[in-house]
C-alpha cells in the first residue's frame, strides 16, 4: 500500500455480529434485527453496527446535516476529490467526536474517501440523536452515541470505537487514545495514526509524549490557525451564548458575567457577551491573558472578588476545580454557572453537592442547588460544555474548516504516517493555507497579491530610512 501501513495483526471485526448489549443507556437499543424478527412495514434495516437512541428520527436528522451541509464548502470540496481519490481506502478509522450534524458531514467525507468508519459520541450530552439515527440509516456509517447516556454506556462506546481494530483515530479530547494506553494497549500495533480536535485533547497528548509514552504519531488539528482562531474562538463564543439563552432564557444585558479564562475560546465569549449588553469580568492565572483582557476593555478579578459579583459565571479554561466551595460560597442568591470547557471539573460540582442541601431539576438543563445559608445556585447542563449540550455547538460555518483540517490530516496521515515519529505534529502549514485560501474563495471575498517590488522589498536588508 502506498502508505506504508504494515498489516493489521487484530482480525477484523465481525460487522454483521450483533454488539453486546448495554445497560444503563436512556432510549431504546437499536441492532439490526435477525430476519426472523422483520416485517415488510419496518424501515429498511440498517446495513452497519450502531447504538443510537431512535431510528425513527433519521429523516429529521438527514435535513439538518443537509442543512449544515449548505454552509461547509470547503468539507464539501475535499468530499468531492476524495471520492474520485479515494485516500482512506482500505483503512479503518475510529472516530470519537461529539456526533453533531458538522461531524456527519465530516463523517461522509471519510466515507467518500474510502474509510471504513466507526464514530462514537465523545461526550455524552453532546450527541444529536436525530443526527446520530441518520448518520446508520441514511449514510451506512456505524454510530454508537445516545444523548444523555450514563458513563457506562459512553465507556461501551469507546470500547466499540477500540474494537472496531482502527489504523487511525480521531479524537476530541484523547479519550480513545487514553484508553489505548491504558487498558487496550494490545491494539496499539495496529495503529498508524491519529489526529486530535481541541485544546485539552492535545494537552493531554503533550503530557504521554513527555513521558516518551505516545505510541503513534498525532496531527493536532487544534493547532491549525484555521481551526483554533475561528472554532473556539467565534465558534465558542456564539454557540456556548446558544447554550445559555436557550437553557434560562435570561436576558444577558445588564447582567455581570465571569468569564473562566481569556484564552481563545474566553475571547470569544467575553467579546460577544459585552456585545449582548453584559458587563463582563474575566478571571485568569496568566498575565500575558489578563493584560490582553483589560487592555480589551475588561475588568479582572481575581476569583475570590469575581465570585461576590457575578450573576452569570462560564468558565472555558481547559483546569480543574476554577469555580469551587469557597466560589459558592459567596455567590449571591440566583447566581448561574456553566462551563464549556472539554471536561465537566472545572466547576466542582461533589463540593457544590457537599454545600447543598439537595437539588433539582428546574428547567432541561438546569438543577438548582440550594445552599445551606439559604441562597441558590443554578448549574447548567451538569457542568458539561454548555455549547454541546443545551444548544447545537459551533455553527457549520466554522466548522467547516475544523473539519477541513480533520480530513486533510486523515489524509495525510495515511500518506505520510511511516515516515513519522511517535509525537504530535502541528498541521503542515500548507494544508492550513489552502483551508483559509478556500474558505475566503467560498465567501466570494478577493484579497490582493504581493507585487514584484513588494516581494523584493520585503525579502531585503539594505532599504532603510
Ligand atoms: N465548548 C466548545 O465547543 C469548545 C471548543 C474549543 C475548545 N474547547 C475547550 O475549551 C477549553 C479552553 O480552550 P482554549 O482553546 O480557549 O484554551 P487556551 O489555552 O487558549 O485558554 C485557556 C485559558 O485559561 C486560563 N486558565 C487556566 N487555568 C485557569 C484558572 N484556574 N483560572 C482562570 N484562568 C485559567 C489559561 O491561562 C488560558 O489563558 C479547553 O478545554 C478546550 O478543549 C471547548
């Protein structure tokens, strides 16, 4: 093979096996039933291995991919040449990303491209389960995520992600590869490469290549400019603002809201929350972040002080335990918080337990906490990313490139895997040139080139004052 894959020493999986069956789950388990159980009134029986909540929803679920299809014409471009290109052939990738109508239209593109796929959900509140049913029914693409399954369940799914024997992982936040060297290190011969989606992912990654023990080469598809200053960025900040209004349906004007970290996605929501109204403070442990928030326009506080003003808290800092007990303490009556940072620690949710009396479920997506001196708190979307889980994440649009850089680092992956060490690699800057090249043409916007004297001028030492 031209990639230099050296052959797979699991078996293949058996695809017409039916999966062992999960308990735990919410919504009903869907395999392929034995020919006996069929009648000539059900739906066409899906062809691939899945768990997804409700096969009924496929039809709503194929119209919104279509839809976010309309606004990803850079995805849609690759698709086109991979399927006259097939680079994946032969090749099978596990996926574990968070399965949204953008990820569908990811997944279609690996498809074209020759991948024999499995995606799993890689949180689980962010699964669309309409999106989820389509990807099985509609598109023949083996899907394994329910929203709102139990830790159990989410753990099945990765072990299917695993078993699925993959030469590639995609992952969002490194749990795949996490327990490919933890528990299921016997499948890491088998394995070329991998990419990784977000921040905390690639941390994660840095910290095993520290320890000399990453197992395979990684593409950080974080680290592409294309995806980290647009996705988490515009993305995040639109969408986890989505998140918000659509869980509480407050007003944000007038209200002071803590924004947890000024790095690319904090950015993002600090600027679109000042743009709705909100008097924003940040909170930050670096100080080149704090500078660039007040000399943005934003009051910093250190957290302690931050927690006596705020009505509305979000952090996205990609840490541990940045809203915690002494936080909750002080913050007054009605307060809301929310994250939509990777993982749900950065609010400490067991001490906010341990200083409540108890708690319920007051709206979809909030549980109000009273504490014992009387005041409460809302939490939103059990402190999971707030953006996945209340709302629809990232629009298409952005998207669209992150997605780009995902299918373009597959690609590379399969061609240039043998030759690379086992260590993360930043997208090839080419590959993150001709997205925003793409992207800008797609837009129908037209920039300038350097001209001849400009190019001369700028390659010189010797033209001063
Ligand atoms: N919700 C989404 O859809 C989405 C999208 C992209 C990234 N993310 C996730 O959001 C998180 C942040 O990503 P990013 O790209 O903005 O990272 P980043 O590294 O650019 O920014 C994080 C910022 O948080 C600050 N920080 C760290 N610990 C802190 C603490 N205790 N208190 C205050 N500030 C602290 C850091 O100094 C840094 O400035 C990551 O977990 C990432 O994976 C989520």
């Amino acid at each position: 093979m031209e990639c230099g894959i050296a052959p797979f020493r699991q078996a293949i999986p058996d695809l017409t096996a039916r999966p062992r069956k999960h308990t735990g789950a919410r919504g009903p388990l869907w395999y392929p039933p034995p020919a006996s159980e069929r009648s000539r009134n059900q739906p066409v029986t899906p062809n691939v291995k899945h768990h997804v909540a409700d096969l009924g929803l496929s039809e709503l679920g194929r119209q919104k991919i279509e839809w976010a299809d309309r606004d990803m014409p850079v995805l849609a471009q690759i698709r086109e040449r991979f399927a006259k290109e097939r680079p994946l052939e032969g090749l099978r990738i596990s996926a574990c990303l968070h399965v949204t109508t953008e990820t569908a239209n990811l997944a279609r593109t690996l498809k074209a491209g020759g991948a024999d796929l499995m995606l799993v959900a890689s949180n689980p509140l962010s699964t669309q389960d309409d999106t989820a049913a389509a990807l099985v029914q509609e598109y023949d693409i083996s899907t394994y995520a329910i929203k709102g399954e139990d830790d159990e369940t989410y753990y099945s799914h990765l072990t299917a992600a695993i078993d699925h024997a993959p030469h590639i992982t995609l992952d969002d936040g490194a749990d795949v590869i996490g327990v490919l060297h933890g528990d299921r290190r016997e499948m890491l011969d088998g394995i070329i490469g991998g990419t990784e989606e977000t921040t905390t992912g690639v941390i994660r990654l840095k910290a095993l290549e520290a320890e000399g023990k990453l197992a395979f080469p990684v593409v950080a598809v974080n680290d592409a400019n294309t995806k980290h200053m647009f996705d988490n960025r515009y993305g995040t900040g639109q969408s986890t603002l989505d998140g918000l209004m659509r869980a509480t349906n407050i007003l944000i004007a007038g209200r002071k809201c803590v924004v947890g970290g000024y790095g690319w996605c904090g950015r993002g929501l600090a600027s679109r929350l000042k743009g709705m109204g909100a008097h924003v403070i940040v909170i930050e442990v670096d100080p080149l972040a704090a500078l660039e928030a007040v000399m943005d326009g934003f009051e910093v506080l250190p957290v302690a002080e931050a927690a006596k003003e705020g009505d509305i808290f979000i952090t996205a800092t990609g840490n541990i335990h940045v809203l915690r007990r002494e936080h909750f303490e002080h913050m007054k009556d009605g307060a809301i918080i929310a994250n939509t940072g990777h993982f749900n620690v950065e609010i400490d949710i067991p001490g906010l337990e341990e200083l409540s009396d108890g708690s319920r479920e007051v709206r979809p997506f909030v549980q109000e906490y009273v504490l014992r001196n009387g005041r409460k708190v809302y939490l939103l979307a059990e402190g999971r990313l707030l953006n996945l889980s209340a709302a629809e994440g990232h629009p298409a649009a952005v998207m669209d490139m992150s997605f780009a850089n995902q299918a373009l680092a597959a690609e590379y992956m399969a061609k240039n895997a043998s030759t690379l060490e086992n260590t993360v690699y930043s997208v090839p800057a080419d590959i993150d040139a001709e997205i925003s090249r793409l992207k800008l043409a797609s837009m129908g916007v037209e920039i300038d080139a350097l001209t001849d004297e400009q190019q001369k001028y700028l390659a010189s030492w010797d033209q001063g004052t």
